[in-house]
C-alpha cells in the first residue's frame, strides 16, 4: 500500500486519509484501548485531511480535558485520539482501508501497569 492512506469507519459515515509514513505502530493494553482495540499510528495534525463532506464524531473524555477518544456515533469504530502534544493525533490504524494489520510490525505498551489510573480505575 501507498501513501496516503485512505481510512474510514466500518459504516463509512467518516472517511479520512493520512499521509504519514506507516511507522511506529503501538498496541496498547490500557482499560479503554483494550476494550476497544486501537492500534496506535501518531501522526501530525496536518497529515489527515477529511475526505467526508460533513460527518459527526462523538467525543469520550477520560482523563483530561483537552483530548479525547474520537468515534463514530453511528457505528462505534473507534478513529483517533486527540491531546498528544507538539500537535500529534494518534489514528487508529485498524480503521485503514484493505490492510491486514497482521503483516505489520507493531510494538506493545503495557499502559494497564504504566499509565495512571482514571477515576474509574
């Protein structure tokens, strides 16, 4: 596959494309990313363009007030995640479209040890 990817969420409601180099793939195992099953792709802000005319995001805030976990209302795909620093968003690179992300290096992060609890933890 080439660059830049076309992603979108499994009804298609929100359709993206990132061009980014496919790099530094991280797998997390965190309370909401485990139940969600987001694969990590940081990106810089100004790599995604919107392909979608007008689309709704739903926001879930969790820890902090300036980021968020980004899904479709519509049929719950998890997109990106916001409120990285240095204006970096982290793409859920399972939502890539006719990639296997079997045949992809990822790295795990053991975020339910190393992270800090949430208020619900």
């Amino acid at each position: 596959m080439e660059r830049p990817y076309t992603l979108s969420c499994h009804c298609r409601a929100v359709r993206f494309q990132v061009d980014a180099d496919l790099t530094g793939l991280v797998e997390c195992n965190c309370s909401t990313c485990g139940r969600h099953g987001f694969l990590h792709w940081k990106v810089p802000a100004a790599a995604i363009r919107l392909l979608t005319q007008k689309c709704v995001v739903s926001t879930y805030k969790w820890r902090d007030a300036d980021g968020g976990h980004e899904f479709c209302p519509a049929c719950g795909v998890a997109l990106f995640r916001a409120g990285y620093p240095g204006g970096v968003i982290s793409v859920n690179a399972r939502c890539i479209e006719g990639l296997d992300v079997f045949t992809l290096p990822i790295v795990r992060y053991d975020g339910r040890t190393k992270m800090p609890p949430g208020p619900y933890d």
